[in-house]
C-alpha cells in the first residue's frame, strides 16, 4: 500500500503497478503538496482575527483537501491511466 504522509493509499498502490514508480512519486507529491497547503491555511485560518480572513483560509483549506481528494478518487477510478 503506498503511503502519503502519514496516509495509507490504496489506489496509489494500484498506480504505481500499472504506471510505474515515477509517476506515482508524481502523484504522491502532488497530493502531499496539497495535503500540506490545506493544513498551513488551517493554520493561518485559526491565528487570523479579521473574520474575512478567517473565512478565506477555511475556504483555501477545503479546496486543497477537495483537490488532493478528487486527485485520489481519479487514480482510484482509473488506476491503468
């Protein structure tokens, strides 16, 4: 099963079979990159006071979650390419 971050991913497993290790590290870091984007606008969305800010991180930081997630569900869907 392959991992990112600290997330087990099945489909990533079922990729690098069928695409090879490459594009997997592709995939993997992309996601990762995402994963971390969200967490650092949670972050600065929990430290603002001015609530339009605050607003504007959680949206950032449902929309990187929602990325790296839809980038999971295509490899999912579609593991062969």
């Amino acid at each position: 099963m392959a991992v990112i971050g600290d997330r087990e991913c099945p489909a990533l497993a079922l990729l690098k079979q069928a695409w090879g290790a490459t594009t997997v590290k592709d995939y993997c870091a992309s996601i990762e990159k995402l994963r971390k984007d969200a967490a650092e606008a949670a972050h600065i969305r929990d430290l603002a006071t001015d609530q339009t800010k605050r607003d504007m991180y959680d949206n950032l930081h449902k929309h990187f979650n929602r990325l790296a997630d839809e980038i999971e569900q295509a490899v999912k869907s579609n593991p062969a390419g």
